[in-house]
C-alpha cells in the first residue's frame, strides 16, 4: 500500500476524531469524511456513496444532556478503510458502522474520562498563572481525541487485506441482514427530524415542490440547489413577514431581510 495514502488516511482519521468533540468543521460528519478517504484512497464514488447514506443514518444520533450519541467519527472512518481499501461493498459497510459507531462510543467515553483529568490540571496551571501550559494541556487533550480515531483507523490498515475479507465474509448474512435493516429505521428517524423541523404551513408548499421537481430527469443537483436559493430569495424578497417596512423591499428595521434572519438566530 502506497505511503502516502496511508499518512492521508491517518490524517482524516485524526481530523475526525479531534472534530468529534470540536464541531468546528464537521470532519467528523459521515458525509465529509467518508468522501475525504474515497478521495484519498482513489475512490471517491464508493466513498461518496457511503458517507451519503451514513449522514442520513447520523441524523438521528445526537448527545442529550449526560448521555453519549454513538460516534459518527469512527464509524465513517472505519466503515470507509474497509469499503475504498478492503474490498467490503457500500452495503457490507452501512451495515458494519452500526456495531463500529457503538464501539466508538465506548472509546469516546473513556477518552473524555480520561481529559476531566487533564481539565483539573489545567485548572490548576491556570491558578499558577501558567497560561502556556494551559494552552498546551487544551492542545494534549484535543490530540487524545484525534488519536482515538487514528489508532483504530491505523490497526484496520495494517491488517492483511486477506484477514479482513475473510472476516466479512464469515459474518452470517441473517446479521449484516438485520443491522441493515437496522440501519434503515435509523435513517427513518434521521427522516422524520428533517420534516419535523420542516413541518410548518408555510415550510410544506417548498417540500412539496421539491418531490415534484425531483421527478425532472434533466435536473442535476446544482441545478436543484440554483432552484431552491432562488424560491428562497424571492420568498424572502415578497413575504410581508420580512417586509414590514413597505416601498424600500426592506424590513422594519431599514437593513436587509436576511441579514435580519440571520442576526436573529
């Protein structure tokens, strides 16, 4: 295996596992990194098709108060090697993310155990008026978290291609069958918080017209997308919610609609 695909690999695995706790640039979000290591291993295709299906299955994960969501990072790292570099298929690795997502959970755990420690002394530096340590104990940490995915990512690519074959192929077809299935209620639930979040009488007339415009075959997404931001402008642009203001096209407050929308939020 080339050296250089393997310090890429390794570098995503780390950004991943650092992102996890960061949320700064979501290389972390399946979508992201799965793509990175397709890119990065010479298939972006079988990459891309993973982390799209992942993200969907990832929309239903999320951490409530104490409680832990299973780790989106190792799960599309992990699920990635073995799809665009071991020769499992897209299916083999939705299928697999499910059991890895939940060990990483495990291992996330005990890393962020491990840090309260670290918090403490950095306390204590800060007491000191240390701010140097305090900066590096932050960065100590945050390197812990990028190891706690780059070492497993590190242990799948250094074992032999043919031991992880024959390991996938020896796993019973009635469990990668049920975690499948598994993983298609999950994408559900990843589903229903979409439209949830959508479900508003002046939000299910776009939803609508999303379903009838995706049935036009010449349409890319690029188009979609051109599409979507111009019925977005021109709600924005029309609607007396965002044009209180009359004549100008401004709102009530004389500044533009959206930059009114966004300094709500």
């Amino acid at each position: 295996m080339n050296i250089f695909v393997i310090i890429l690999v390794l570098l995503v695995a780390f950004l991943a596992g650092m992102e996890g706790v960061l949320d700064q640039f979501q290389f972390h979000q399946p979508i992201i990194a799965c793509t990175l290591i397709g890119i990065a291993t010479g298939n972006p295709v079988d990459g891309l098709l993973l982390g799209g299906t992942l993200q969907l299955i990832a929309l239903g994960w999320m951490n409530i108060g104490a409680a832990v969501a299973p780790d989106a990072a190792l799960a599309s790292v992990a699920s990635a090697i073995l799809v665009t570099l071991r020769g499992a298929d897209v299916s083999e690795g939705i299928a697999l993310a499910i059991p890895l997502a939940i060990a990483g959970q495990v291992l996330t755990i005990f890393v962020r155990t491990l840090t309260v420690g670290i918090a403490h002394a950095a306390d204590g530096k800060a007491k000191e008026g240390s701010f140097r340590a305090v900066e590096l104990l932050h960065l100590g940490a945050l390197m812990i978290q990028g190891l706690r995915i780059a070492i497993p990512a590190g242990i799948i690519l250094a074992v032999p291609a043919e031991l992880v074959t024959g390991g996938l192929n020896a796993i019973p077809e009635w469990l990668t069958g049920g975690l499948a299935v598994a993983g298609g209620m999950i994408v559900a639930v990843g589903y229903a918080m979409v439209i949830n979040m959508m479900a508003t009488p002046k939000l299910w007339v776009f939803f609508a017209l999303g379903f009838a415009l995706s049935a036009v075959g010449q349409l890319n997404l690029i188009a979609m997308g051109i599409i979507g931001v111009v019925l977005a402008l021109l709600y924005l642009q029309f609607s007396p919610e965002f044009n209180q203001g009359g004549g100008g096209g401004g709102s009530s407050s004389g500044g533009d609609p959206l930059d009114d929308i966004l300094n709500d939020y």
